[in-house]
C-alpha cells in the first residue's frame, strides 16, 4: 500500500475530503526540539557544560566541543518529548486504505552520497589522511569520517499553513486515533491556542483493555502483538533520529507510524466494541484521556523561591550527614558508594568494618546494602540511621530540586499521567513521579495556587476499604461505614472485643495494620513488621479478623474462584485482570495470583471511582476559571478562584461522590482548602 508525501496545498485539500469520506482518521506527528529558542533551558545547558568542563584536568578543544554537542543534543532531545515546547514537522494522517506524510521543514533532501567511515583497518582517501611534516599526506591507515552528501530538501509547505488546512479535520467529531494520541494531540494543540475536540482514541489503551500483562505497549510491541511482523521493518525507529535522515526515508517511516495506528484501531476496536465490558472499560478510559490531557496543558505552579531555597537547606543536611558519618566511617569513606558501605557494614571489626552480618545478598552474591536491608540493619548501630537519611535526602534534592528545575515553563511543572501503566488500571504519573511524592510539607509547599485563586484538595477516606464492603457486603465492615465508625478503630474493637471508646491508639494501629493487610495482600510478618507485635499475635490478630468479618472472607474466595474458571477477574467499570496462574499447580505463583486478583478489583475499582470522579468534575468546572491540576492515588487538586471557593466546594464534593450509596455503602469525601498543597492537607 502507497503513501504520498504532500507538498502543495491542493494535495492538502485533497488529503480532508477523503479523510471527511471516511469518518474517522489515525495522525502521528514527528517534533524536535529547538532549542536556540528557549533561553533558560540554553542557559542550563551552559551552565552544565563548564561545571563538566571544570571536573577535567585539561580538555582538548575537541573534547570541549563534543561535551557540549552532547549536552545540547540531551536538552534537544528532551524539548523533543515536551508537547509544549517541542516543534512539529512532519504530521501523518491514515484512514481507510490512505496514507499520507506532511513534511513541514525537513531539512535534508535526498541521499546523494552515502557517508564513509574507516574503522582503521584502511588508508584514508585523499584529503582525508593526516599531513606529514614534510606536507604530504600520510600513507598510514587510520580511522575516517566522510558526511553524507544530501541534495537540497525538496519545497515543502509552512506549519501554519498545513494546520489550517487541517483544521477541519481536528476540529470535527470524528474519532481521532493515535498511538500514545496525548502526546500527538497537545503537540499540534498548542498551535491552535487550543486543545482539538474529541473523541480520542488510544490504540496504547486498547491494548491495555485487550491485555494488561505486555511487557511494553510501543508501536513495535503493540504491533508485534497483533500483526507478528516488524512496524519499521529493518530501518527499525527512526524517531530520534528523524532530522537526520533523508527526506524520502523520513516520509516513509512517518507515515509507517500513521498507518500501523490505523491498522491498529481497525482490528482492536471490532474486539472492544463487541464486549460489554471492555466496550464499557475502554469509554471510562476514553473519557479520562481528555480530562488528562488539560490537567497536563494545565500544570502546577511552583513556588520557584521556596524550591532555591529547599535546594540549599537539602545541601546543608548532605553536608551535616557526611560530616556525621565520617566519624563512623574510614577516611575516605563514599556513602554513595555500594562497596564502601559494603565494607563499613560487613567487615571484621579489625578490617575497619562493623562486622554485621548480610540480611540479603544481591545477585552477585555480595551483601546487599539497598533500602530494605538498611531498614533491617538499623538499629545495630548509629551510621545506618544516618545512611539511610542520607540517601533519603540526596534522592529528594534529585528528583524535586535538580530534577525538577528543567521541567519547569513558566514557574509551571507539566507533569505526564498515564492510564495503562499498572496491570490494574491505576493511574500514574512522570516527570516527575507524583504518586511517589513525600508527604512530607517541604515538597508539597513547593505547589502552590496562583495569584487569586486557592487549591482546592480532595481525597476518598478508605476508597479500597469502602470497595471491599460494597462487593463483599459484609454487615460488620458496611455498619462502621454506614455509622460513620472510624473504620480502623472499629476493626481493632471486633479484634480485641472492645467497646469503641476503650479502643488504644496502639490497639487502632493494629487495626489499621489488619485493614490494609485485606485489602492489599500480606500475611503475618508484614503485620508484625508494621505494628511491633509478635508473630503469633499477629497471626492470632488475622485469624480473629476474618471471624468477625467473614464476608469479606467468603467474598475473597467467590473471586478467585470466579477469576480460576473465567482466567480473570473484572473492576466495575468492566476492566479485566488477567491471571492464567490462578490455576497454576505451583504453591507460590498460585498463592501470588490470588492475591493479585483481590487486589485487583478493589485497587481497580477504586480507581474507576476516581476516574469517574475526574470525568464529572472536569465537566463541572467548565467556565468556571477552576482547573483540575493533579491526580495522586485517591486525592485530586484544583485550582479554584477565591470568589468561587465556597460555591464550588460542596458541588465538588458532590461529583466525586460524597454521600453517595454504592451497594449500600457511602462514600466519603475529605476537602480542604489553601494556598499551597502542603498546607491543605494539614501538613
């Protein structure tokens, strides 16, 4: 099947009756960054290349030159990938046996002579070989490099052309497909000052529907999966490398990635669309990609003065726990270094070490010293509590200081969400990670509302408790949630036959502890190991609470059973969870897959309540000013006019559905409201 690369506006019009034929269209655009046109990601460049520079003892000019080559390429690279900022130059477009590659300032032409390279093994060709003292060329073999010859790239029309042309296309209700679609549909949005109108449909996503246990949902993965052949074929991805490849081989492999979209979408939608189920799963999804896409234009305001700041006191605890260390360490001691804290931990005392003994061991047979084993280790002696702070507080000055600076536009961090990177639906997040973020005030200050307006924080109390007692119908866990009952308290009284006022802080944590146990898999160790009781208490602990709530047990087992004949269990949105291994004769995998499938559809189903609850609050915010901003888990935050604050608060609350009765169980809804992140959450 053909392509055409068009390069004249007449081939445009051409292209948008043929596509309006058809109803519906796959697009793929191809960007790169420029980054001569941002001067504050070009001033972090410089910046990074002399601190390179100053940490070599003599760099050579050329050595000079391709540091910074390469430190610009990354930046380039990066801008590339930033929908916001990057540039697009080629736009493909597919639909029913049509294919077209819209090249918008490719810059080379086509190949007139290949590039040359000697690997040593031959003596350079004239003009090529080193010069001799005696000024005539060198004999000698060594290594070469000839360019590639390209002729002049062929006319091609503007980009503000091409969209306009277009615009009729974009700004339809014809379902529009991509692989990854928010990526394309942002990039091209930004040109228009606004984000196309839907329906978009994600062939990543229905892979997902279709099966959530692929290792990796790219374009050659996704293809592989569904056509077992090769996307490219033996180019392979060309992507990162698109401005440097010829225009013709540029305009075959961009429209490869349009019409394998399509191909796509045409054999993975008569498979969705003919499920109920998936059909239903694949729609919630559908509806939360758009609500993502303007939380992402969106962004977070961050206080760019509290993260300088937070930058500084971070480096001061680094030092204060270097010097702290040392004192406990031998000279020259590196706490980054693995083999040192190797050394310092597992030595003989007469070797200069502690003589600890490995709790683990990696697997290359030497003692570990990662997170987990440190937490295990750390009250044998002082170091491993400052260790461990240590790593803590270098980690976060990465990720939310040095790592969070080039991210910013505008004081503005743009953070990506993603539907289809959990097995159970369960969104997550980027650039950086949200879901991961510290609890802890000194980041979360760092977000903050912008001038007139206030954040607007929200989150479910218990969500996958409440899923547990709506599919379960446990009539002790459903009247705690029915009374208002503090659900962890009113655990701890069934277990230790209290009345609810007599109910101890410590006995309530223990209550806790067996609470998330249910609902996310675990056995007596970890209860111990999280509430300090012993193992036979602990163990004791979890026999009594499946007594006292034994729906919650009967139900746990309908649904492996269920998942065992069917091969998987579904959410209430319809989402599946596949796990062949519930019929497994191996102890372990079987043991794992059980767990997994309970886990599941309350995990699952918690975050088909959130998705919803995102879905009705987009809609309902529309002119109002306020904007959804983030996500995390079961918690969402928006930025919401002053004026507006007490108005639209309660309807918020009502469209995530605070009050509201699912199989007989209320959901509850915290809100509060502030100027930064931390503080409306009482942190």
């Amino acid at each position: 099947m053909g392509y055409r690369a068009v390069t004249t506006v007449s081939e445009l019009r051409e292209l948008v009756e043929i596509v309006q034929s058809h109803g519906a269209f796959a697009f793929d655009v191809e960007t790169r960054g420029n980054l001569e046109r941002h001067p504050d990601l070009l001033e972090m460049a410089e910046l990074e290349w002399r601190q390179h520079l100053s940490k070599l003892k003599s760099p050579s000019p050329e050595v000079s030159r391709k540091s910074r080559e390469a430190i610009e390429d990354r930046y380039r690279g990066e801008l590339a990938l930033d929908p916001m900022r990057n540039e697009v130059f080629w736009i493909a477009i597919a639909t029913h046996g049509e294919s077209w590659a819209i090249p918008m300032g490719h810059p080379l032409g086509f190949l007139v002579t290949p590039e040359e390279v000697g690997d040593g093994s031959t003596v350079p060709p004239p003009g090529y070989r080193k010069i001799l003292k005696n000024g005539e060329e060198s004999m000698a073999r060594a290594r070469y490099h000839i360019p590639a010859v390209y002729s002049d790239p062929p006319t091609q029309l503007d980009r503000a052309t091409v969209l306009e042309e277009l615009r009729p296309l974009f700004f339809s209700d014809m379902v529009k497909v991509g692989h990854n679609v928010k990526f394309d549909a942002r990039s091209i949005g930004k040109y228009y000052g606004e984000l196309p109108p839907g329906p978009f449909y994600d062939t990543i996503l229905m892979q997902h529907i279709l099966d959530e246990n692929l290792m990796s949902y790219s374009m050659e993965h996704v293809v592989i999966n569904n056509f077992k052949t090769a996307s490219h074929g033996r180019e392979g991805k060309l992507g990162k490398t698109i401005t440097t490849i010829p225009f013709d081989m540029a305009a075959r492999y961009v429209h490869l990635d349009a019409r394998w979209t399509w191909m796509l979408y045409t054999k993975m939608w008569r498979v969705i669309s003919n499920r109920e189920d998936l059909s239903s799963a694949f729609s919630l999804d559908t509806q939360s990609l758009r609500v993502l896409m303007e939380m992402e234009d969106e962004g977070i305001l961050v206080d760019s003065r509290a993260l300088k700041k937070l930058g500084k006191e971070l480096d001061k605890r680094i030092m204060d726990l270097v010097l702290a260390i040392s004192e406990h360490s031998f000279i020259g001691f590196n706490p980054d270094s693995n083999p040192h804290k190797q050394a310092l931990l597992f030595n003989k005392k007469r070797e200069g070490g502690l003589g600890l003994k490995p709790v683990k061991k990696t697997a290359k047979g030497a003692p570990s010293v990662d997170e987990e084993s440190l937490q295990k280790l750390k009250h044998q002696h002082p170091v491993i509590e400052l260790l461990i702070e240590y790593a803590e507080v270098k980690k976060l000055k990465s990720t939310y200081v040095e790592g969070l600076i080039p991210k910013l536009n505008n004081s503005r961090l743009h953070p990506s969400f993603h539907l289809h990177r959990t097995a159970t639906g369960r969104l997550s997040s980027s650039n950086p990670n949200l879901q991961n973020i510290p609890r802890d005030s000194s980041i979360r200050s760092l977000f903050v509302a912008p001038d007139g307006y206030q954040l607007l924080v929200a989150d479910y109390d218990q969500i996958e408790l409440r899923v547990m007692a709506m599919f379960s119908q446990d009539k002790q866990m459903k009247r705690i949630f029915v009374n208002n009952e503090d659900i962890h308290a009113g655990a701890a009284a069934l277990l230790y036959k209290k009345s609810l006022a007599d109910v101890t802080s410590e006995e309530r944590q223990v209550g806790k502890g067996v609470n998330f146990l249910t609902a996310y898999g675990g056995g007596a160790g970890k209860l111990s190991a999280t509430t300090g009781i012993s193992m036979d208490e602990a163990r004791t602990m979890i026999d009594n609470y499946y007594r006292q709530f034994n729906g919650i047990t009967d139900w746990k087992k309908s649904v492996i059973q269920r998942g065992r004949i069917k091969g998987y269990v579904s959410t209430m949105s319809g989402r599946r969870r596949r796990l062949p291994e519930l019929s497994s004769s191996d102890d372990e995998l079987r043991s794992r897959a059980e767990r997994q499938a309970v886990n599941a559809v309350v995990q699952g189903s918690a975050a088909d309540i959130c998705k919803q609850a995102m879905v009705d609050i987009s809609a309902l915010l529309r002119g109002t000013g306020a904007k959804l901003l983030v996500q995390v888990h079961d918690e969402l935050v928006v930025a919401v006019p002053e004026d507006l604050v007490e108005e639209i608060q309660p309807k918020f609350m009502e469209a995530m559905g605070h009050g509201r009765l699912i199989e007989g169980v209320p959901l509850l809804v915290s809100c509060h409201t502030a100027y930064s992140w931390a503080e409306a959450k009482g942190k």
